[in-house]
C-alpha cells in the first residue's frame, strides 16, 4: 500500500514459510529441508533494507538433522547481518517445529497451537510371527555384526534396543540444549515435564 503523506516508510521484514515435515524428502514427497531451504533463507536475509525475518512455521516436526541444520543455517545469518528474528507459530511448532521456531529470538503464537514435544522418537513394527505363519524364510547377509540392527523380521534384541534408546538420549541431550540456550529465562517451571516430549497448546505452554 502507498504511504500516506508525512508516514514513515514501513520497516522490511522477509517471511519464510516452514510448513510441513521435516525431513530430507524424495521424489513422491518434499518436505521441509535444508536442501529445499537454503536458496530461501539467503535471499530472505539480503531483502534491501530488512529490519526482520519472520518465520511462520507449521510443523509438527521429523528428522533432528534437518532441524538442527536448517536451524543452524537461520542463526548464522541472523548473527551475521545482526537482524531480529521472529517466529509465528500457526497450527503446530512441535518437536523438530519447535526446533524452528528456536532459531527466533521471539516466538509468537496462537492459543490454540500446538507447542513443545521436546523429546525423541522412534517405532516400527515387528513381524517375526507373521513370516512364521506365512511360512516366508527371511534371509540376511552382512558384514558387521550389528549391521542388521533393529531388523523388523528378527526378534528384538535388548542389546540393540539399549543402543538405539542411547543414540535417542544424545540426540534428547542436544535437542535441551539448544531450547535451553535459545529460550534461556523464557523457560518456566520443572524441566522433567518441559523436555519430557509432552506438548501443550500455546495458551498452556506459556505458563
């Protein structure tokens, strides 16, 4: 819109839409990356004039890798032009979402937004028993003993099970963190129940 006479010129802000999962994406499925995002976010930080990037997130979250990198990538321009970031949660910045929304120095939502989820997951299924009664003989070869870990035809093994729940912590440990270095005071209350995975809407969340 035109400026009416004697008003200042609106301040700059680049908007950079994260909707969808996250993950690195394929052919039948794109989703939200550091591959599908990283033209944007550089273009977004050389906006002529910018005063601030908004980021409007809608993500219920996926791989840790993508968040952290495209995480990563938001703060390293933001410190480099020195701008102010601002997040704009719509239905959901949970779990790796909420990873997004951390790269923000403020974050902003609606009441009814899901937040949080700071936590790790992983499932499957197991088969073992269907392949019997199929009478299917499943047959692996490999090189390395645990190669074939966490294989959904194999019985579990606690062994693999321990290793996977270690993996999971160390990437839990990374995920708090990073929250608590970016939200830093902001965070309230017992940090048993704030990075047990739960998630809350905003209006709760802020409390």
């Amino acid at each position: 819109f035109p400026n009416l006479p004697g008003m200042a010129s609106p301040p700059v802000v680049a908007v950079l839409k994260l909707s969808g999962i996250i993950s690195a994406g394929s052919p039948l499925r794109q989703g939200i990356s550091i591959g599908s995002m990283a033209a944007s976010i550089e273009a977004a930080f050389k906006v002529p004039g910018l005063k601030a990037v908004a980021l409007v997130i809608n993500s219920p979250g996926g791989s840790p890798a993508q968040s952290s990198l495209i995480h990563k990538r938001i703060r390293a321009f933001a410190d480099e032009k020195d701008v102010p970031v601002f997040a704009f949660a719509e239905d959901a910045a949970a779990s790796g979402g909420y990873m997004l929304a951390c790269a923000a120095d403020e974050i902003f939502a609606d009441a009814n937004s899901i937040i949080g989820s700071i936590g790790v997951i992983s499932s499957g299924f197991g088969f073992t028993g269907l392949i019997d009664k199929l009478g299917v003989e499943r047959r692996v070869h490999s090189a390395g003993e645990n190669k074939a870990m966490l294989d959904p035809f194999q019985p579990e093994n606690p062994e693999h099970v321990a290793r996977l729940l270690a993996l999971q912590k160390d990437i839990h440990e990374g995920f708090k963190r990073m929250v608590k270095g970016r939200r830093g005071s902001r965070l309230i209350g017992d940090e048993t129940k704030l990075f047990s995975g739960e998630f809350w809407t905003a209006s709760h969340a802020l409390s």
